[in-house]
C-alpha cells in the first residue's frame, strides 16, 4: 500500500534528480546535493567542512555548502592539503 508518506518522498526525490540532472547547481547546495556535485560520501564533506577545508553554514539545523568554497578546494593542491591536515592533527 502507497502511503502519502511515500508519495511526498518519491516527489522530494524526483525533484532532487531533476535538479541535479540539470547541470545548473546552485550557489548554496544541501549537503545531498553537494555530495552529488562533489562525488564526495556526506562523511568525508562534513570532514573537509569541519576542518575549515569548505566552507558551510548551518541553518534552521540544516547545513548548505558554498558551491564556490567546494570548487575552489577541488582544485587547490594536494601538497598544500596534507601539510593543513598534518597540522589539525597535531
């Protein structure tokens, strides 16, 4: 039995496909949305997030990721990236 649960999520999940399969991604994404964009699991983005590595804010108990935050530390390098670990670890 469908249950108006199920409906309002196979809509929420349409709307989800729709959005990320029009290339167009806006500036503040979801974290699902951003995990899409990114190719990243929602553990290893909140660890960049947490770290300071991108840049996110919680709203309404809800985090949003900066698309250009993201971007820009995709193409930072590598070498630069682990020495800023190395020295949160410590």
């Amino acid at each position: 039995m469908v249950t108006e649960q199920d409906i309002k999520e196979l809509k929420e999940n349409i709307n989800f496909l729709v959005k990320a399969a029009s290339n167009s991604y806006p500036r503040w994404m979801d974290i699902k949305l951003a995990c899409l964009y990114s190719s990243m699991s929602k553990n290893t983005l909140m660890e960049y997030i947490m770290r300071g590595n991108i840049y996110a804010k919680k709203l309404a108990g809800k985090w949003y990721v900066d698309r250009m935050s993201l971007d820009s530390f995709m193409l930072k390098d590598g070498a630069e990236l682990d020495a800023r670990v190395l020295k949160l670890c410590k």
